[in-house]
C-alpha cells in the first residue's frame, strides 16, 4: 500500500476510482469484494467500506439481488453537481475566511505545497481534499457545510478522471490555489467569494471536457469483471 494512504480503505477507495475511470472496469461491471480483497492485500472491510463511498459518488450501484455494479460519470451528473457547488461553496468559503484559525491556514499551506510537488494524480486529489477541508473546516457544524461536503464527495471522481486525462490540470489548479491561498490570507472575503466561484467554473469547464472523452473512450472498451 502507499505510504501516502492513510487508511487501507482511502488505498482500496483511490485505486478502484482510478481502475474505474481509466477504464479498467467500464459501466455494468460487477465488483466482487473477495476477489478486490484478494488482488489488493486487504481484507473485505475496507473494501466493502470503499464500495460505500464508491456508491456516494455515484461510480457503482449496490443491489442486494445484483451486487456492486459499476455505474460510470453523466454529464447530466457532472454538469448538475457543478451548479450546485458554484452557488453554495462561494457562500461557504466567504464565510470561512473571516473564522479561519492560523493552524488551519497552515494545514491548507502545507497541503497546498505538498500538492505542487507530486506528478501523482491519486496522491494530488487527496491532497487536495486536505486543502479544501482546512479552509473551511470553520463552519463544519453548518448545514451549508454538509450540503457543500456532500457534493465535494460526489465531484471527487470528477476530479479525478480530469487528473488522469491531463495532468498539466494539476499546475493550473495549484496556481489558483496560491491565488485563494493568499486571498484567505489576506482575510479578504470577497476575494475569497470570487477566487472560489472561478476556481469552480474553470473546474467544471474542463471537467465537461473530460467527461466526454472519457464517454467516448468507455464506448469502445470491452467489459470485464473483477
């Protein structure tokens, strides 16, 4: 397992996003958690706690009469999370910005200089999760966080597939995080408001990109089962 994993299920969690989205397991592929344990050197716990988020982002179906069942990325999905997040997590940030603690200030700089050191896609949206969390991680018991939280977790594959299909996207969103950076920093809330709704918009416009070629790819693939 890699050492920047935490946990063996943020492993399994990590590498069958990353199978699914480069293609290894195309849409209506059933997953069976054994021979995922097995091939992975873990036991059935994470991996049947990795289905579960797998499930909350929209990348497999679990029926208790079919099993786990890959689902694959929509457009529709993609471009609906999106909106939703450019309305909410500009309110959120702006909020966070003026309760931000200096501890977690550097968390999000100690992320953010870890992220523009690795070419690891997989280690990079970890990473990234960690900047975003210690940015706002002052309104964590607000209903605008959870409902921000839930649609982060549900654009994560997103965020993802765009790190696999053009990793020149990891420099271009580490220059905007500089930018957020040092508008939280400066404690300026509009900036914050402004930088975040950008950074959201450049997301979603290369993520729609992406989606599409990565629907066009998963057309020709064959199916296979693991």
């Amino acid at each position: 397992m890699a050492r920047f994993y935490r946990t063996a299920q943020q492993y399994v969690l990590s590498t069958l996003r990353a199978e699914i989205l480069q293609g290894l397991y195309p849409a209506n592929t059933h997953l069976r958690q054994e021979e995922v344990a097995k091939r992975l050197h873990v036991s059935t716990t994470p991996v049947r706690e990795a289905f579960r988020d797998l499930r909350a982002e929209g990348l497999v179906s679990i029926d208790p009469n079919k099993g786990v069942v890959t689902r694959g990325l929509t457009l529709a999905d993609a471009t609906g999370i999106y909106e939703l997040r450019v309305m909410l997590e500009p309110m959120l940030a702006q909020r966070a910005c003026l309760e931000i603690t200096a501890a977690d200030l550097d968390g999000a700089k100690g992320a953010h200089d870890a992220m523009a050191a690795t070419a690891s896609p997989e280690q990079w949206s970890l990473l990234n999760e960690g900047f975003h969390e210690h940015l706002v991680k002052s309104q964590a018991e607000t209903r605008l966080f959870d409902m921000c939280e839930a649609l982060s977790r549900a654009a994560r594959p997103y965020v993802s597939l765009s790190m696999h299909v053009d990793q020149d996207i990891m420099a271009s969103n580490n220059r905007e995080h500089a930018a957020l950076l040092a508008a939280y920093e400066a404690r300026d809330a509009d900036a914050v408001y402004a930088q975040t709704r950008s950074h959201l918009e450049n997301t979603r416009d290369a993520v729609v990109g992406y989606v599409n070629q990565w629907l066009a790819a998963e057309s020709q693939r064959p199916r296979r089962s693991g």
